[in-house]
C-alpha cells in the first residue's frame, strides 16, 4: 500500500514546460491558394501553423482586380451592367438590380409597380441560386459531397428560368437604367411556380443530409464563432451578420422595391458560428419561396419600364422600329447614355451575400465621376485574420466555406 | 440612440457642414475632427457598422483634390450618414485613420490607399490590397489612364528571364468613351486608340 511513486505530479509538470519550450519555434507556414479548391476562387492565406493549430493567417486577395471602377468611370451607365454581372458572379441578377437602383436614386426615377415585382423575383431567385451553392460547397467543405449534387441540380433548372427571361444562364445583364431589358415571358411564372414547389423538397433532403449529420454538426458547431461584437466592428453584412445575432435585413430595415407588402421572416442565429450561418442560409432559401409566391400571386399589369423617363430608358425594339421620337430617344441613350443628374447617392441591396452597395457620384451626363462598389465578400474575408487563429487547419475550410464570399465582388 | 438629424448635429458638433445628398444624411467634416466626430457616433448616436470607405478625385487642377468619404449604418436604429472630409495636401493627401474604432476600416483603407494613395495616419498596416507591393501608380487617380502604364513584371526573376513586362490594354474597339461633356462628336462612345484597323490585327 506504501508504496512510493518515484515520479511526482512537480516532476512531470516541469517536463511537459520542458518538453514544450523544446517545441517552440517549430511553427510552420503554409501558403493556401490562390488557387485552391477550397479558396472559391483566387483568395490566397498565408497561414502560419503551431503542429495542426493556425497561430496566424493572413488573407492576400486582388488575384481578380479588373479595375472595374476605373472602367465604370469610362462607360455609360447601361454599358456598366454587364459589369456588375462578374461582381457577385453566383447571383448575377441581384446585382443588376442593385447597380440600376443605386442609379435611379440618384436620379429619383421611380420605377412601375410590375417592374419592381419583377426586380423582387430577380432578387429572390438569385438569393436562391446563390444560397443552394453556398450550402452545397459548404457540405462539400465539410465532406458532404452528395448535398452538392441536389443543389446543383436545382441550380440547372433555375438557369433554364433565367436563359428563358433573359437571354443567358450566367451573366444575365437584365436590368436597364430605369427599367428591365425585356417583359417577362409569357407562361414563365408558372414555370416559376414548378420550380419553387421542387425546391422545397429538396431542401427537406438537404435538411436530412446536414441538419443533424453527426459529422457535419461536429466539424461545423462551435467552430469559426463571430461574437456580435465583432461581426459589427468587421462590418460583416447579409447572412453572416445574421448568422450572429444581429438582427439587420435591408429588405425589412431600410425597404426598396416594395419589400415591405411581403410577409416574410427574417431568420437570425445565436452563436455567430459555422453551423449557424448554415441553417440561416438554408432557411432563408424557404423565405425567399415564400416571397416569391406572394409576388407571382400579386404582380400587377403594367409596364416594365418607367415610361416618363424618356432620357433614361431607350424604349423597346418595337417602339423604335415605328416611332421617330422614340427612334430619336433611342438614338440619344445608346450614344450619350442615361442622362442622370449631377450629385451623389449610396445605395445598398441585400444581396445574397450581404450588402452590395454603389456609390454613385454624378457631374450630370452619362458617364458616372466616380463608382465605388462596396462588395460584402470584401468585408466578410477582412475578419479571417481575427477569426482563424487558434483553429485547427482542417477548420480553414469549413470556416471559408461558411462565410460564403466570391472573389470577383471581393477583388472588382 | 434616436435618429440624428443635421441641426441637432450641428448643435454639438459645431465644424460640421451640411452637404448637398440625394438620399441620406449628410456631412462634411473637417478632417482633423473626424476620429473625434466618429467615435462619438459609434458610442453615443449609434451609427455602428462603417460599410464603406473610399474617396472622390475631383481632378488634377481641383484643391482640395482629394475628398474622404465614409457612410455609417446604424444596427439599431437603421438609419445613414455620409461623412465627407476633404484631405488638406493635395500632393499627399492624408486622413486620419479610422481602423482604430472600426476594424472594418483597416481593409477599406488600404484599397483606398492603394487606388488613390492616400495616407492614413495611424493605419497599423498600410499597404497595397488589390494591387502588387512595388506598383508604382494609384489607379483610380483621374491622371491615370483607362489602359494603364508599362511597368516592370511584379517577379523580378520571371522578368528577367522572360523577358516580361506589364504592358498598358489595347484599347481597341472596345465600349469605352470619353468623359461626358463636349460636342456631340466628342461624346459619343468610341475606341480611345483609334490606331487599330482589323487589316493590322491580321498581320
């Protein structure tokens, strides 16, 4: 019973303090991207490693700067949409609306009631498209890799609805300076209709694939955690400021486009980590249905462009090709372009991945003086210095895949 | 917290200035009252989420050239506000530093930095973002043309050895026009480089 130990409890602490000053200055640095599956693009981390734990990371983007402000500086408004399509490259068409309305602002042009119905399904269809990616390449992060393949799936039918509106499956360039490039066609929201009441059930398998996978759950909970604080002082916007409890949606907040006739909730977390920003997306997809619904079951007859606004809208093809003013009209747009008043307007969407903002500033004429885009992807990565530390390296993945950014409006 | 409007600004905050705003609310601030000005709207008024950080180049001739432009959100009373504060050197414009109170400046400001050059005093780490560590130009800078300038490849070894440069775009035919203003002739959407002919291309 009296027996003695000859290592006591001192001896083993002093030698593991050994044993880890002997492991210090071991740390290793790893370069992750910029080309990188897990990356989504070009983003590039210098990440420096104590064995499997990130001591530091430091996030180098612009591997995809084109300038496009300069070159917005340059152009005519309505030559610029086309732009705005390779910012968010996943929603294109939210962007489109965003860039027309922060124009109009300024212009305090406001559009007919069938436009912004049509402008709010743009929106929420590119929400949805955008969102069934982020999860699907999120659970791919995470080792899911069959989620992706039902979200890719849906995609593929929401890019036939959006080749049959607007002439192209990616890079849509829908929206004019006061207007929609075109009506919406005839039997398509109805076609939209189909499409939402088959999302829904996937999204139910996607529930039952994630929500209470164990695996998933284990490498996503508690991991990649945004406090409150911080997820405002990073001015982290959209669903990853949600996600961590803050209750900010501009469609409820600051209402454009007439949001405010649409009943819908606003999801937000609680503990700001991966796993809560996975279930907000996921739940924000069944509200943008919901939304969708009430704007097919209420989209009023009209025009599609403000008809008034005869030194901003180029009239359609039809009314070109048989009336001179409007030959005239279209004639002085497509050469001097939208004539927008001098001064300067901001405005922000709630994009899919947070607040796309444009601030436009005007000296009058067609051309903007100075366009600066505030891309929420830009925001999102600037925490990860602040946010990855102390995370295990396979984590870098999960966290990435969780914020849910793209490179094209990070870098512009 | 209530929503602040500009005379109830002006009340406390006497070196403010109304300025002209299609939308929000709207002030200029003199650059040397801005951390000041900031501060207190965080922790008083509200204004929490800085969502953006840039500035305006009014033009090589201009003084001051350079203005500063910031626009805050509020989280919970959901409202607006503009900052604009002019930089005082026009050949090496600087502003105070916001990143302190909002670490989402530290980003914002060096892409402003790195597209305008200009300084801001206090940034813990200010260098380029979008473009190269030795890129000589601020881009966005009116002077700058739309094609860009020659400069050395950004790796001196891959230069060396293959003999690479960064050349300016060929601007041919391309959407671009010249800035609005001017006769008819002058504004219409052209190429700026009027030199290139298909013939040539073919060659």
């Amino acid at each position: 019973m009296a027996t003695t130990n000859e290592i006591s409890i001192g001896d083993l602490g002093a030698r593991a303090g050994e044993a880890e000053e002997e492991l210090k200055g071991e740390s290793m640095a790893l370069n992750i991207g910029p080309s990188h599956p897990t990356t989504h693009g070009v983003l590039r981390l210098l990440a420096e490693l104590d064995g499997d734990i990130i001591t530091k990371c430091e996030p180098v983007i612009g591997y995809l700067h084109r300038g496009d402000e300069k070159i917005a500086e340059n152009m005519t408004y309505n030559q610029f949409v086309p732009y705005t399509d390779r910012l968010d490259y996943l929603a294109p068409l939210a962007n489109n609306v965003a860039f027309a309305m922060a124009v109009e602002k300024l212009a305090a042009l406001e559009v007919p009631e069938r436009c912004q119905a049509i402008r709010v399904l743009c929106c929420e269809l590119a929400r949805i498209s955008s969102h069934l990616l982020g999860i699907g390449v999120f659970g791919m992060d995470a080792g899911a890799w069959t989620v992706f393949m039902y979200t890719f799936t849906e995609r593929e039918k929401l890019y036939t609805l959006f080749e049959e509106l607007t002439g192209a499956r990616f890079t849509t360039s829908y929206t004019r300076i006061g207007g929609v490039a075109r009506d919406i066609p005839e039997g398509w929201l109805g076609r939209v209709t189909d499409f939402i009441n088959g999302v829904l059930p996937v999204l139910d398998e996607i529930d039952k694939l994630l929500t209470r996978n164990r695996i998933f759950v284990d490498r996503t909970q508690g991991i990649g955690t945004i406090s409150r604080e911080d997820a405002i002082a990073y001015g982290l916007t959209g669903p990853n400021l949600r996600a961590s409890g803050v209750d900010l949606d501009l469609r409820k907040d600051k209402p454009y486009l007439g949001y405010e006739n649409y009943d819908f909730d606003v999801p937000v977390g609680t503990t700001g980590d991966c796993y809560d920003r996975y279930l907000l997306r996921a739940e924000e997809v069944r509200q943008s249905v919901c939304i969708i619904r009430q704007v097919i079951d209420t989209i009023p007859d009209g025009s599609f462009y403000a008809e008034d606004a005869k030194r901003i809208f180029s009239p359609p093809k039809e009314k070109v090709l048989t009336s001179m003013e409007a030959l005239i009209q279209n004639f002085m747009i497509t050469t001097e372009g939208p004539q927008i008043p001098a001064g300067e307007a901001y405005f922000e969407a709630e994009n899919p991945k947070g607040a796309l903002g444009f601030y436009v500033v005007s000296k009058g004429g067609g051309v903007p003086y100075r366009l600066k885009i505030r891309g929420p992807s830009f925001c999102s990565l600037s925490i990860l210095d602040k946010l990855v530390p102390g995370h295990y390296m396979t984590d870098i993945t999960v966290i990435l895949g969780s914020l849910d950014f793209v490179m094209g409006e990070c870098d512009r | 917290m209530s929503q602040a409007d500009f005379a109830s600004l002006k009340e406390r905050f006497a070196y403010l200035t109304e300025r002209d705003s299609a939308d929000h609310l709207s002030v200029n601030c003199p650059a040397k009252h801005l951390l000041e000005f900031c501060t207190s709207l965080r922790d008083e008024l509200g204004y929490d989420l800085l969502l953006d950080v840039t500035a305006i180049d009014w033009d090589v001739q201009t003084s001051p050239r350079f203005t500063g432009i910031y626009h805050i959100l509020s989280t919970t009373h959901h409202n607006y506000i503009r900052i604009a504060s002019d930089c005082l050197e026009d050949a090496q414009p600087s502003l105070p530093s916001l990143a302190g109170i909002f670490p989402a400046a530290n980003w914002h400001e060096r892409e402003t930095y790195d597209m305008m050059g200009i300084r801001y005093e206090g940034h813990p780490d200010l260098k380029r973002i979008l473009m190269w560590e030795d890129y000589p130009y601020h881009p966005l800078r009116k002077e700058f043309p739309l094609a860009g300038i020659e400069v050395p490849f950004p790796a001196a070894d891959v230069a060396e050895s293959a003999n690479a440069k960064v050349l300016p775009a060929p601007m041919m035919g391309g959407p671009f026009v010249s800035p609005s203003g001017g006769t008819m002739r002058e504004i219409e959407p052209q190429a700026k480089d009027e030199s290139w002919t298909e013939k040539e291309e073919q060659h």
